[in-house]
C-alpha cells in the first residue's frame, strides 16, 4: 500500500513522514559471518527492506534507485575502510 494524501477542502494543509534508520548491526554481523562484504551486505538488507515498494515502480526508475542504493552501499564501505572501521 502507497501513501496517498486526499484533501477535500481548500484550506487544508497536509503532509506526509519518511523513516530512516541505520542498518542493525545483528543483521549485518550476520551476513558479514557468512562471507558476504559490507557493500554487499548493506546492500541486501537495503534492498530488502524497500523490495515490496520498489517492485511497484517501473523498471527504468527501479532500475535507477537500485543503482543509487549499490552506490550508497559502496560509499559507506569506502568510507569505513578509510576510517579503519571496516565492520
């Protein structure tokens, strides 16, 4: 299910919310322990905690995101590695 905003009146002013979180450690320990990088890694409980939403846009765009996210994913492992704190 999307959010959608409906507004009825014209005077109405009306919003909508985003969550963001930083990725569970227990979960990332546990790929990790398997074998798995930490782009890797971030990047399967990234995509798995937007799969349901991503399978609804088209492919170009999801496509696009999905790309977005890999890149995210790579940055927060450079970055950690050239903080000496790779996880």
């Amino acid at each position: 299910v999307l959010p959608q905003l409906s507004i009825q009146a014209d005077q109405v002013a009306c919003s909508h919310g985003a969550a963001v979180s930083t990725v569970d450690k227990s979960m990332m320990f546990y790929l990790r322990s398997r074998g798995l990088d930490a782009a890797v890694a971030a990047r399967l409980l990234a995509l798995g905690s937007c799969r349901e939403v991503l399978e609804r846009i088209p492919t170009t765009a999801r496509m696009q995101l999905e790309a977005g996210i890999d890149q995210a994913a790579r940055a927060l492992q450079a970055g950690k590695a050239q903080d000496g704190g790779v996880e």
